[in-house]
C-alpha cells in the first residue's frame, strides 16, 4: 500500500554531482521520518541522513558538508543531492519512511549510484 520510488542515480564522475529523489505514495504518516540509505556489495546498509517531520537532520560523518537531505512535505518527496562525489560513495541508495517509532517502515526499491575516477 505505502510505496517508495527513488529516482535520480546514474553514472558519474568523481568530484561531480547527483540529485536523488524519493517519492512517496499511499498512507505517509505526516510524521513520518524519511531518510537515504545506502549499500555497497559485501556491506552492510548504512544511514546516509535522515530527516524528521519537524525537519531534524542527522548526516553520516562521511558525507557531512557534502550532501543535503531536503523534503518537500506537501509532495511526500525527500531528496538528496550529492555533491563532491567520490568512488567510496558508490551504492545502492535506498529510500526509507518510518514513523510510530519502527511500528511502520517502508523501504524503497534502490537507486545505483555509481562514481568513477
């Protein structure tokens, strides 16, 4: 019923940028906490950022100063934009909606995100 559509990955150079969306569908809390996600193969998904409905924000170490969560409340669309992109960054980027705590989480389908130097 909730769905998650991540758009915006693509191929890359190294020191460029991406702009990744997610878009919302279905029963979205308007309390909902959206965040990014990422996985690269052979580790573990790790928060990338993650945003509040009040719009608190929390960033990975390793992408502070480089990328900005930002959310379009009235669109149920959060984005994402990525800049100073390194190969390290490369990943599927998920998109994820959670609120009641974790009663209600929802995942997206992924995104590639691909950097090369």
């Amino acid at each position: 019923q909730v769905q998650l559509v991540e758009s915006g990955g693509g191929l890359v150079q190294a020191g460029g940028s991406l702009r990744l969306s997610c878009a919302a569908s279905g029963t979205i809390s308007s309390l909902s906490t959206m965040g990014w996600y990422r996985q690269a193969p052979e580790k573990q998904r790790e928060l990338v950022a993650s945003i509040t409905s009040g719009g608190s924000i929390v960033y990975a170490d390793s992408v502070k100063g480089r990328f900005t969560i930002s959310r379009h409340n009235a669109k149920n669309t959060v984005y994402l934009q990525m800049n100073s992109l390194k190969p390290e960054d490369t990943a599927v980027y998920y998109c994820r909606s959670n609120w009641r705590g974790y009663e209600y989480v929802y995942w997206g389908q992924g995104t590639q995100v691909t950097v090369y130097s």
